[in-house]
C-alpha cells in the first residue's frame, strides 16, 4: 500500500509537472520572438508572473482531486516542489533543443545592438551600469547551449522551490477534527 501511495505521488506529480513544464514552453516560445516584437516579450513576461498563481491552481487541483480535500504542509511543499522540478526537467530540454539548434546568436545579439544603442546616448552616471552588462553579456555569449540549459533550469529550481513554501502553505488542509 505504501509503495502505491508512493508511486501515485510521483506520478501525480510528473503528470501536473508536464502541464506546468507545457505551459512554461508555449511562455518561452514568447522570449524569442519577443526580441523582435516588443508586445510578445510583455506577454512573456506576464506569463511568468502567472506560474506561481497557476501552480497553486494546480496543487489545489491535485489536493481536492488526488488526496479529497486533506493535504499537509510538508505533502503539499514537496508535492509542489517536485511538480515544478518535473515542469522545469521538461521545459529544460525545450531551452536546449531552442539554444543548440534554433537561437543562433540571436538573444545575445540582440541584447548587444541594444547596449551599443544605449551605449551612443548614455549619460556619464549610467556607462559604469552598461560596462557591467556588456561583460555579462559577454561571458552569456561563450556559454553553450548545454551550459545555459543548466543555467536556466538552476535557476527555475532556485525561483521554485521559493514559490513551493507560500503554495505550500496556501494549499495545505488538514482533517477536521470533532
């Protein structure tokens, strides 16, 4: 019994991960195309603004569907956690498959007409800011398409494993006692 329980909670997990790791695809296909039309790269970014509200929306679904209305904290903390690990396992080898095969440069170069387009007309007060963002984007630009993927999903795991607390707590619903 216990070894079902167990599988069904990896498995609830991965399966509302994958929605999730959906979800943050069809937002980073936004990014990209977001380079050149300004009004996509505003929706990307709402988007991402929206994971944390539809991850509770999801671990609420999973606790009034999966466990019938009764989720601890700590079931609720690592059943959040592993749903985003899941989600940022999947989006994760979209950001490779876009960076090694489809990216070509064009994030970072467009990052960098940027800078030297602010670069001919900033003020004295704001190059050291800009010297600054010319040498990260110079150390992103020797990254590899593996390297960034690993950078990014570091990233989604750092960010989401913070949202998993608040989640956690919102979410969580102990028994009523008599």
């Amino acid at each position: 019994m216990m070894t079902e329980k167990k599988r069904n909670f990896q498995e609830d997990a991965m399966r509302y991960g994958t929605i999730m790791g959906i979800f943050w695809t069809l937002k980073f296909v936004l990014f990209p195309m977001g380079m050149t039309m300004p009004l996509l790269l505003m929706a990307f970014f709402l988007l991402t603004l929206i994971v944390p509200v539809a991850g509770f929306f999801l671990v609420r679904q999973y606790r009034d569907k999966e466990c019938q209305g009764i989720l601890s904290f700590s079931r609720a903390f690592l059943f959040t956690s592993f749903m985003y690990l899941f989600a940022a396992l999947f989006a994760t080898i979209v950001h490779y498959i876009y960076f090694r095969f489809m990216d070509n440069g064009l994030i970072v170069n467009t990052y960098q007409d940027m800078l030297n387009q602010m670069s001919t007309v900033a003020t004295d007060d704001l190059k050291p800011s800009l010297e600054q963002f010319q040498q990260a984007l110079d150390i992103i630009a020797t990254l590899s398409p593996l390297e960034i993927s690993i950078q990014l999903i570091t990233q989604n795991i750092f960010y989401c494993t913070l949202i998993a607390l608040p989640t956690a707590i919102l979410v969580m619903r102990n028994p009523k006692k008599h």
